[in-house]
C-alpha cells in the first residue's frame, strides 16, 4: 500500500491559511447569532410594549409644523413612559417614509387593570390605534393626511401643513374634525373604539418597526426633564418638531395649551410600573388588544372615534375586583360524602 506524501510547506500553509479563514467563518457567524439574538429580545421588548396603573394625560394641544420636504409623512407626537419619571412627551415629528408604506400610531389601551402600551408600526395600510385623535389627519380612524399615488407621496393640504412651493404633490379634500385629547383607549374616561372588519384583516398584513430616526426621536426626548407631564403638566415646551431629533428653536413648535386639566398621579412612577403581567389580567380585556411583532404580522387597525372630549386618565380609577366569593369559597371546607339509604335510591334520590 502507497503511504500518503508528506505535505510540503506551500500545502501546510495553504491548510493553515484554510483553518484560519474558517474560524472566521465561525466567529462572524457567532457573532451574528448574538446580535440577532439581541436584536430579537430588543425588539420583544418594544412589542410586548409598557404596563403602569395609571393612565396618560392629554393630548396637548399644538400647531403642525411645515413639511420640510417631499417623502416626508408625519408621525404624531404621544406620551412615553419612563419608569423614574413617569408620562413623558414624544414630539410629533416629519420622517422621511418607506416608499409605499403608512404609519400606524401606538395607542394606550386600558385592560386587565392596567394601561398597556401597543407600539406603532409601518404598513401598506394604516391599523388599529384606539381610535385616538391625534390631529393632522389622524383623527382615530385611518389616516386623511395624504395618500402614495406610484412612488409619490400626495398631501392633503386641508389638515397638513404643507407648502406648495416645496412640496407639489398635493390636494384638499375636507375633513370632519372633532375636538377630543383623550390619550387612551378603553376604561373610565377612555375612548371606546374597537376595530372594523378592514382593520382585523389589516392585523395580518407585514409591518415594519419604527425606523432608528423616530427612536432616536423618542430617546432624545427621554432625556429632557422639561418634557415630563410632572414638570410641564400637560403642557410640553416642544410639542412638535420638523425634522425627527431636532429640538432647536427654529425646528420647535410649543404646545398652546394641555389637552385638559392635569392631576398629577397619586402613586410615584415605580408603584404605578407594572413589572410582569399581573395575576388580574383575566378581569376585563376591554382596550387591550395583544400586539405581534411587526417583522410578523404587527397590529389591527383603527376604529371609532370617541366623543368625550378634555378627559385625562390620571385621575381614571381601574375597576375592583370582586374577590369576596372567591374567599368565601375557600374557608369554607369541602361537604362530607354519605351513602343515602337504599329505599332513598329506589325514590329517584
């Protein structure tokens, strides 16, 4: 039998040079894998979405400021939260949007006892949004801002700001406004909406998170204590911005008022935080609707439009439950089994 010859030392370099570039193969792989990992658990995070006990203020009220260009859709502003500071305002912004795609708002919606944050998405069609008017188009049912037309994004100059100079893809079509600041769905004082049948079918469309521009946007606002509902008390400094991120004085537009009077929450932030999915969760599901990642199927659409205007949920008080059989039922001990007589059997017993 021929033994193998030995290899030579262009062989044994070729081979090394082969191990090499497989480890990384191996490490880049790994590395990916972590960081779909995170990405996915991140992004878990944000669909799961924010539970507290106590509902957001307002809307404040704001004017829309000009679009800064073409392709840009607006992204109304809403109430985040922050586990130390509580209910924090997220300007209303511009962004530049997905070719072909609509912006579906998140909403909070009451249910189970608690006021559960569902996370906006982009889609072919607008979704479910709790029926909230958040104005500029958005007034709890769809969306009457504009409309993509081929590539092309036409507005409605009837409820957008837009100018003719700049941007000449547009219209007027009129728009029933109502004046309603309620800024969550379901409960006490809540907007009662539910979705339609185009809604629910739009639950199955794809759906796409929102894009680093508007989390960045929300982060940024994170960070200014001035746009905390504790220190502006419904009334933020900027309500709305031009462009996503820019904060400046000439990018910046104030709120004109808070959407109704403002009551500061009896509980601090972290006695209001919902960690997990309480134990009550099974009371009523009234508002709450379970969200679906967006890389899935994301969100339903949007429903009726409530009519009980300058309504806050901060003062809302979640409903009791009634656990008072349930006690009763338990100290009482089980009935002790007899055996009837066999004449009592014979009766039909």
């Amino acid at each position: 039998m021929l033994e193998p010859a030995p290899l030579g030392l262009g062989d044994r370099t070729q081979g090394e040079g082969l191990m090499n570039t497989n480890r990384t193969a191996v490490r880049r792989l790994l590395l990916a894998i972590i960081i779909l990992a995170f990405s996915a658990a991140s992004f878990s995070q944000i669909g799961i979405g924010i539970s507290v006990r106590v509902g957001p203020p307002a809307l404040p009220v704001y004017a829309q400021p000009i679009c800064p260009g073409p392709g840009y859709l607006w992204t109304p502003g809403y109430w985040g939260w922050n586990d130390d500071g509580g209910y924090y305002w997220v300007p209303g912004t511009w962004v530049v949007a997905p070719v072909g795609m609509l912006w579906t708002p998140g909403y909070w919606g009451w249910g189970g006892g608690f006021y559960a944050w569902h996370a906006g998405y982009w889609g072919p069609h607008v979704g479910f949004y709790g029926g909230i008017n958040y104005g500029f188009g958005y007034g709890g049912v769809g969306f009457v801002g504009g409309e993509w037309r081929g590539g092309g994004f036409y507005y409605n100059r009837y409820v957008t700001n837009v100018s003719a100079t700049t941007v000449t893809h547009v219209y007027n079509r009129s728009v029933v406004m109502n004046e309603n600041h309620v800024a969550f769905n379901g409960g006490e004082g809540g907007i009662a909406a539910r979705p339609t049948a185009q809604e629910e079918a739009a639950e199955h469309e794809q759906h796409t998170a929102p894009l680093a521009a508007q989390t960045e946007h929300e982060h940024l606002a994170s960070q200014n204590r001035q746009n905390f509902a504790s220190e502006n008390h419904g009334r933020p400094a900027v309500a709305a911005t031009a462009k996503a991120g820019d904060f400046s004085s000439h990018s910046a537009v104030s709120a004109r008022s808070a959407g109704a009077e403002y009551h500061a929450p009896a509980m601090s932030p972290k006695e209001a935080r919902v960690s997990s999915t309480p134990a009550n969760k099974g009371n009523s599901n009234e508002g709450f609707r379970s969200f679906t990642p967006p890389a899935k199927t994301g969100a339903s659409t949007a429903g009726e439009n409530g009519n009980r205007a300058n309504e806050t949920g901060s003062h809302s008080t979640p409903p009791k439950q009634n656990t008072a059989k349930q006690n009763s039922r338990k100290s009482s001990p089980p009935p002790r089994k007899s055996t009837p007589p066999k004449e009592d059997r014979r009766k039909g017993r």
